[in-house]
C-alpha cells in the first residue's frame, strides 16, 4: 500500500482528538506548548534546554542526553524503555513488563533480563531519572517537554482550547506542529505485544489530529490545496468514512460537484463489497445536499488567510481631502443610503454619482466613504476603473486584486472573469464591505464588482449616468452654488485674504464656472504665492476671456481651468507637463519619468515634485506619479499645441521604449545568463536600469508590468513614429517574455501582442511583423492553442527568412517542433527541430541549441528511439549547466524527465522533475510548477504509485495556472487514471467527461485516448 506522503509533515493547523494513555493536565501542557516540533536527528524539547535526558516514541525508541544521542540497546531493552516512558511516571511491575516484552511467552530467565535491561539504562541515563521500587521501575521525567508525545499532547490540547475560542487558525496551526512530531510508524521495530497495542493506538490518534486539521483546512477555505491531501488518506485508509466525507466537501468546494458525488458511489460500492453495509448517515446527508445545491455547504466558516491568522480587514480609501467644503444634502442623501446596507429587504446598497469631469465625483465619494466606515467594520475597497482611458481597467484584474486584499492567495484566484466575480462575492458574503469604484467607464464594467450581499454597498462614480444599473440609486452631481463655491476657495486661501476682498474671490469662483476642481487649482495657486492678492488672480482670469467663457461649456471648463494652471508654470515645468502626459499606463516610475525628460533623476523628480505641488500631478507612491485623466488629457493637447518642435513628442516616447527595452533586456540577461536573445534586440540610444542580482530585477519586471505594456500598445497605435518604433517593441515583448509565462500579466501581454502584430502588418514592415509572430506564437502555446499557435509560427518563419531575422526564423522552427510534438506529428516535429537546431548552431546560440535538443528528445521518444532520446536530453542539460543557466537547467531537467518515464525508468524521472520543480519554483514560474507537477504524476503512475501521482495532478490543479484549457484537462485524465488504480472508478470517470468535454471543444488529439478510458470502463 502506498504511504501518505506528506501527510504527517502539513505545515500550519489545528484540531482536536484525545491522545492515548493521556496523562498530562492543562498546566503541563502550558509547559510543553512552546517545546516545538522534533527534527528526526534531534531530541524533544532542544528549543527550551540542552541538557537532560530526552526521548522519542512517535518513530523509532530514541534518546538523547542534550544534543547527544544515546545507544538505547537491543530490541527487548527499547520494548522496556518504551513500556516504562509511557507509563508517564507510573511504576511498572515485574510482571508488567515481562508480559509487555514477551506477552505469553516469556523466556525461563525473563526476571533476570528485566534487571539487565534495567542496569544498562540507569549507565546511559541521568542519575535518578530510573528509579525502582515496589518490585517494578518508573521513568520520572521532569517536564513533557523530555518526550515528543508530551509534546504532542500539549500541543492538541492548546488546539482544542484554541477552536473552542473561535480562533480557527491558530488552532490548525498548533495541530500542524503537533503532526510534525510524528517520523514515520510510532514505536517502530520495538517488539512484544504491549508496544503493538499502542502503536495501533498511537497510529489512530494521529489520524484522528489530521482529520482535525484537514476539517479546519476546510473551515479557513483551504479546500483547494485540501484535496491532494484527502485523496492521498482516503487511498491508504479506504473504509474511513470521515475521510471521505472531507474530501468530497473539499470537491464540492473546489468546483469539482461531479468528482464529489462520485466519490460518495465509490465509497457505497467499496462497503457494499467489503463490509456488506451502506454509507453511514453522515456521508449520506452530505451526498444530498451536494445533490441539492446546498449554498451553506458552498461556505467556509471564515475566509482562507493570505498569511495571518485573523481576516484580512482592507483599508484602501484614499485620503480625504481636509478642506472638503459642502455637498451637504448630496452627503446626507448618499450617506442614508449607505447606512441602509443589510436593512430587511435591502440586499446591498449602490449609490452612482454621475457628473461632468472635475465636478468632485471622486472628492465627495472619498468623503462620504469615510464617514461611512463605522458601518463597514470588515474594509473598504477602492479602484480607479479608468473610464475614460483608451484601454479602461478589466473587471477580471480588478477582481484579482479585491481577492488579494481581502486575504485569498494568488494559487486560489479563478482565470476567468465568471469566477472571480463568484469568488468575490461569496468571500464578501457574511462581511460588511464598503466597494468603491472611481471613475466607471459604464454599467457593463460596475455589474461583476458589485458584491451581491447582504449588509455590503457599492459607491461608485462614472461621468455617464448608471441608468442601465439595476436597483442603484442614481445622483447626478452638479457644480457648486456659488456660497458653497466661495466657501471652498475661502478654506483654501484663508478668511483673512478673501474677507478683504469677497467680491474679487466671487469672481474668481464665477470665473471658475463653479468647478471644484477648478476653484481648487486657482486657489492653491493663491496660496502659494503670498505677495498675490485676490485682485490679482481675478485680474489675470479676466485676461483670459474668450477661456473663461469656455469654462462654462461643459467639459471644457476643465481644459480652461487647466491652462490657468498651466500658464503659471516655469518653461521646464511647463516641458514636464506636456512630456510626461503622452505616456499610456496607470501610472509611471520616476526612473521612467527621468527617460521621458531626459533628465538626470534628481532634477525629473524635482519637477515632478511642484507639479504635485500645483495638483496637475498625483504621488500614487515613494517614486511613482499618475495624472488625473483629464490632466493627462489637456497635458496631451498641450504637447500637440506647444512642443518645439514637434519631433520631441516622438523622441520622448521613443526614449521611454529605449528605457523599458533596455531594463526588460537587463532583466532577461540576468536570469538567463548566455542567452543569445539579447545579443538580437534592437539598439538603444536611452540606458536602462542595471541589477545586481536576479530577484530585484524580477521584481522591477512585475511591479513595471502594466506600465510597461502599456507602453507597447501605444507603440502599436503610434502613427508617424520613427523608423524601428514597431521593432523595439517587439523586443521589448520578447525580452519581458516572463510576465506571459507568470500567469500574472498574461492577458495584458497576449493584448498587447496582437496589437503589435497587426500594426506592423499595416506597417508594412516585415522584420516587426515576423517577431511580433514569434511572440503570438508563444501566447497561443502557453494558453494551449496549438492550431493558431502553428499558423503564427510558420508565418513567423516566413516573414523571418525573407528578412533574414536568425531569431525569428531559429524560434519559428523551434516552435513549430514542439506544436508538432503536442500534435502527435512526430515526423514533422523532428524535421522542424533539425531545423532549428541547425539555425541555433548557425548563429552561435548555444542555449537555444540546448532547448531544440531537449525538445528532439521528445520527440524520439514518442518515436520509440529511447537510448538517442535521453542522449539528446543530456546533451541539453550539458550546455544549460557549463553555461550555469538555473532556469533554462529546469527546462532541461523537465524534458529528460518526461523522456525518462517514457523509457521505463520512473524513479529516474522523478529526480529530474523534483529538481526542475524546485528550480521553477525559485524562479517564479507558476505555470511551470503546475505543468511539472503534472509530469510527476505521470511519472508517479508509471511506477506503479497511484496515490502519489492524484496528489501530484492535484497539486498541478490547485496551483490554477497550467497554460489553458487543454493542460488542465490532460491533467484531469492523469488524476482519473490514479483514481482508478486506487479504486476510485467514479470519480476517475468523472474526471474523464469532465476532459472528454474539453477535447471534444478542442479537437484534440487525446480525444480518442479519454474517450477509450471511458469506453472501457463502462464495458468493466
């Protein structure tokens, strides 16, 4: 039977359970509950003493003095060492232990023995620790700490007191380290019938403490990562029906209704078969309400923690503004609204501010959700959807970071919309959540965000009216009343400057069509300067007629209140303004910033600082700045009207490409050191960042991701740019090709690819053309679309012949060897790949060699050519290593991995595949860790080991970022293979619809294979 791997070393838990022969009262479990877990080499209780005997029962019989293990003697001495430790200090007669060590049938001399055994363990142990008496002896020990059971004990005892308490997590994590005490069968190789009943006892409370902590794993939303687990346990311990039911419960959870209630027949049939009963009541009430839909059985007792051991309560309101001035009835009436959330017969309350740019939809929202915050104790949410951006804020990617901030781990967030928005909602469900979504871009983007609960509300600002918004009650927010207005202006600048001159400051305000937003640009430019007097600023609006009167015509007030700002700024502010607002993204770093000026990074960062100064710029963070949308907007008809001359606009953006282009290259360059790409990307005349070691520079990659992509689509929709524009962004996509192979930025990524591609095919510029082919080829690969993927790719080579692009024609055929492999086209598969293999060798590209060698070795495997097949994958793995590649050594590792199961040699494999698991792993591959962690179940499988291979595939499952649907389903049908094997027909049946579906809409190759599986087992 195979072991439950990993199931007694679970990091973090809890959970209840009597330990057998307990002795210990609460206050010496205070004492040993701090001992913690003891390592196979160490002795119970290092953590609080050095000195002093200390033993081990929940493994082999153990003894240390210290740190120094001590010889505990033959078989029978360890029988009488164990028999008298757990005793827990009581006095075990002759008798006693004669029939412990040898039951019925002792030796003619076992008195005789008894007292050599007894002798030689007083010469090992401290001086009085064994002590005689009453014709029997004892082990005194001084504190539980001296015996890892205590410890154990203690530690269940302080999870039980902990779950009593509601305090969930700290219980499950108590309960972890309790199981982490365990090394393996307890008393292990101790002979004689006393020491079998308490390992068969010792044994059963263990499984009782990891059924405890597998019910709090469910209990905190950790159903995901529980499943592997429960599939492994339900394997080794078939008729435990407890077992079962968690599993099916993490199942359901999870999803997987299908897979839960097949796993309810499989139980049935196997006690039918072996005990000639049914399922008992328990299991059978759950099978119903799985069957019934139950939306209780669908919630956690409390939402799973990111990292601590309370729920994560979000705080994410922006700041207040201090000098907020009016809006009176508008904060009544919203913040009525508000409050009314979770009012019988109110689900949610949704509030929708509409107005013109710059009226204060955002300023009044803020303030209002503040005040609103004592009737929302569990967070607030808060988003800027960036309506009016070209390219507004997917409901998809917000949705991932409100589950980030409300606790739920990057590996249990959905891919798709659809789930998210259900995981949001029904991790907000049971909590009083304030969602604050600025600037909508309309109702369409609102729908998935809104939370759906009871006592939960959404406010949310938009410039169009949210008619289309159902049940949300709608404001539509004006400009200020002219008191309202001075008001305003007055707390900005001081009573005693406007009480001078109030008919100036009404002119002003006036002047200002009553805009907030103008009123506060004005204003802030009064109070900056202390020798103006009120006169004066009115003075210079009235200068600008023919703008002020455009100040009262809708949205452009907001560009004439802008100039006014604008005009008051210093010829190199004035540059800032224009330059920085052409670039596309969120927001922008100051390095980035510093390469669109064209500055040293001191200077850029003191003009960026007085524009924040003048409130024409936002500080989003230390070293980063974002424009309001419509500040960017009259920024970018500044730069149209007033950059001299007109090439600077282009020569900015193009220095901003340079800047992300050369950073991205210095990224690439560092993980994969020796890698040819670099040496083939486009020049740049701008520098980039340098990094000293490979994590910072990961780091810089993620965090710029979205500005960076942003920064190609707008490359892409540039008309005019200069010559190599289209290129540099191509490069730029291949060097940042990480944030497609992440998971992370995949969407965005593949976006912007098929933006560049079909510039540069209008363009008319095939080099551009051929890269921006190679990438798609990659999107389409990662998300398993292998028909598109295989178009792009011989396109790709195509356009790269007739250019003479070495990289994009080695790749294309490299490419198209591995679709070819997935294809089952293996005679196509190795032409494409000698192919590449000789383009590689042609440009010197000794790492894309490597990686065309380890693919040809798939590919003579599938051809049975075993022996050139493992020849070739080593002769990878030999470049990547002498070249000290650690992640290109993981790609490597992972082919012969997958060679080594097709030849036959599973254990072989697995070395491979765990080491290029690691390795993904330390590089943040996620996708890779998934995909290999389904290479491991195979290989598990292959060797006969059924229940490792499940808890591999479900690990692959739990991870959620495989590379599209087709991975996920191949690795459903490996789980259903390993369920079999274990028994698990249902469920393993489930699986395979549930992958036939997915093939079926693909039209792949494994159709015929899952369709085979289930043709057989129904003919079974």
């Amino acid at each position: 039977m195979e072991g439950t791997a990993g199931a007694g070393n679970t990091a973090g838990t809890a959970g209840t359970g009597s330990a057998p022969g307990t002795a210990g009262t609460a206050s010496t479990a205070r004492t040993a509950g701090a001992a913690g877990a003891v390592g196979r080499d160490s002795a119970p209780g290092t953590g609080t003493a050095s000195t002093g005997s200390r033993f081990a029962v929940l493994g082999p019989i153990r003894a240390w003095r210290g740190t120094e293990p001590l010889a505990s003697g033959s078989p029978q001495q360890r029988a009488l060492l164990a028999a008298l430790l757990l005793r827990d200090g009581r006095t075990a007669t002759a008798p006693e232990l004669i029939d412990a060590i040898w039951g019925e049938d002792p030796p003619p001399q076992a008195l005789a023995t008894i007292r050599t055994y007894a002798s030689r363990l007083r010469k090992i142990l401290d001086p009085g620790l064994l002590v005689s008496e009453s014709g029997g002896y004892a082990i005194r020990l001084g504190t539980l700490a001296a015996l890892d059971l205590g410890v154990a004990r203690s530690l269940a005892g302080d999870a039980e007191t902990a779950r009593a308490g509601g305090d969930r997590s700290t219980a499950r994590t108590l309960l972890g380290r309790a199981l982490q005490l365990w090394d393996g069968e307890p008393l292990a190789g101790v002979p004689g019938p006393y020491a079998e009943t308490e390992r068969t006892r010792l044994s059963e409370w263990r499984l009782t403490l990891l059924e405890n902590r597998l019910d709090l794993d469910l209990e905190t939303g950790q159903h995901a990562e529980a499943v592997s687990e429960l599939t492994a346990l339900t394997a080794a311990h078939p008729l435990r029906e407890r077992l079962r039911e968690l599993l099916m419960l993490a199942l359901y959870r999870s999803g997987r209704q299908a897979e839960a209630l097949a796993v309810y027949a499989d139980t049935r049939r196997l006690l039918a078969d072996e005990l000639g009963v049914d399922p008992g009541p328990e299991l059978a009430a759950l099978q119903q309400r799985i069957l019934r839909g139950d939306a209780e059985l669908a919630r956690s007792a409390e939402p799973a923690p990111a990292a601590a051991p309370v729920q994560v309560r979000p705080a994410q309101l922006p700041a207040t503004v201090s000098d907020f001035t009016g809006r009176t009835a508008f904060v009544d009436e919203l913040s009525e609204v508000l409050s009314g959330a979770g009012a019988e017969g109110q689900v949610m309350a949704v509030s929708a501010v509409a107005g013109i740019g710059g009226v204060g939809k955002t300023t009044l929202a803020v303030h209002v959700a503040h005040a609103a915050r004592p009737h929302f104790p569990d967070g607030q949410l808060y988003v800027d959807l960036q309506g009016t951006d070209p390219r507004p804020a997917e409901p998809a990617a917000v949705l991932g970071s409100f589950l980030r901030a409300l606790g739920t781990p990057d590996t249990a967030i959905p891919d798709s919309a659809a789930e998210r928005a259900a995981l949001y909602r029904s991790t907000l469900d049971g909590r009083r959540v304030l969602v604050l979504l600025d600037n909508a871009r309309d109702a369409a983007q609102v729908r998935p965000l809104l939370p759906g609960t009871n006592g939960c509300a959404a406010l949310v600002t938009s410039r169009v009216r949210m008619a289309g918004l159902a049940g949300a009650h709608l404001v539509d927010l004006d400009v200020m009343s002219p008191e309202e207005a001075l008001q305003l202006f007055t707390r900005i600048v001081g009573t005693e400057r406007v009480g001078h001159e109030r008919q100036a400051a009404l002119d002003v305000v006036g002047a200002c069509g009553f805009l907030p937003l103008a009123i506060r640009i004005a204003a802030s430019r009064l109070a900056a300067r202390r020798t103006w007097t009120v006169s004066v600023l009115a003075a210079k609006l009235a200068d600008e007629r023919r703008r002020l009167d455009e100040l009262q015509a809708g949205d452009l007030a907001v560009k004439a209140t802008f100039e006014l700002g604008y005009g008051q700024l210093e010829p190199a502010q004035q540059r800032a303004f224009r330059l920085l607002g052409l670039a596309d993204g969120p927001d922008i770093s100051l390095r980035a910033a510093a390469a669109v000026l064209d500055l040293p990074e001191y200077e850029a960062e003191d003009l960026l600082e007085t524009l924040v100064d003048c409130s024409l710029l936002e500080s989003a963070a230390p070293g980063r700045y974002r424009f309001h949308d419509l500040v960017r907007l009259y920024a970018r008809a500044c730069a149209e009207r007033d950059e001299q001359p007109p090439a600077e606009r282009d020569s900015a953006l193009s220095r901003l490409l340079d800047f992300y282009l050369a950073t991205a290259a210095a990224v690439y360059a560092l993980e994969r050191p020796g890698d040819r790409l670099v040496a083939h990307l486009a020049p740049t005349r701008y520098p980039g960042l340098e990094f000293t070691d490979r994590h910072t520079a990961l780091d810089w990659l993620y965090a710029e991701a979205n500005p960076l992509l942003a920064c190609v689509r707008q490359a892409a929709a540039r008309t005019g740019a200069e010559v190599g524009a289209l290129r540099r962004a191509a490069d730029l996509l291949l060097a940042a090709k990480d944030l497609l192979e992440s998971g992370a930025n995949s969407k965005q990524y593949a976006s912007a690819a098929e933006s560049l591609c079909e510039a540069a095919r209008a363009s008319g510029d095939p080099y551009a053309e051929g890269r921006a082919r190679t990438i798609l080829t990659n999107v389409h690969l990662v998300a398993g679309r292998f028909t598109e993927a295989d178009d792009e790719a011989r396109r790709a080579g195509l356009l790269a012949r007739g250019t003479g692009d070495a990289l994009s024609s080695c790749w294309a055929a490299n490419d198209r060897g591995i679709i070819a492999l997935y294809e089952g086209r293996h005679a196509d598969g190795e032409r494409h790949l000698l192919e590449a293999i000789d383009a590689f060798r042609a440009d010197g590209n000794k790492v894309g060699e490597a990686s065309a060698l380890c693919n040809l070795s798939r590919i003579h495997a599938a051809l049975g050519r075993l022996s050139s097949a493992i020849e070739l994958a080593g002769e990878g793995i030999g470049i990547y290593d002498r070249m000290g590649l650690t992640l290109r050594l993981a790609n490597g590792r992972y082919a012969l991995g997958i060679v080594l199961v097709q030849a036959g040699r599973p254990v072989e494999a697995l070395d491979q595949l765990t080491a290029a698991l690691a390795l993904f792993h330390d590089n943040r591959q996620p996708l890779w860790e998934g995909i290999t962690h389904y290479r491991i179940a195979e290989a598990h499988l292959a060797a006969g080991r059924a229940t490792l291979a499940a808890s591999h595939a479900e690990q692959a499952i739990a991870l959620r970022v495989m590379g599209g649907e087709w991975r996920r389903a191949c690795v459903v049908m490996v789980l259903g293979r390993a369920l079999h094997r274990m028994g698990q027909r249902d469920r393993a049946r489930a699986c395979w619809m549930d992958a036939e579906i997915v093939f079926e809409q693909l039209g792949s190759s494994e159709l015929s294979e899952v369709r085979a599986l289930l043709a057989s087992e129904l003919a079974a």
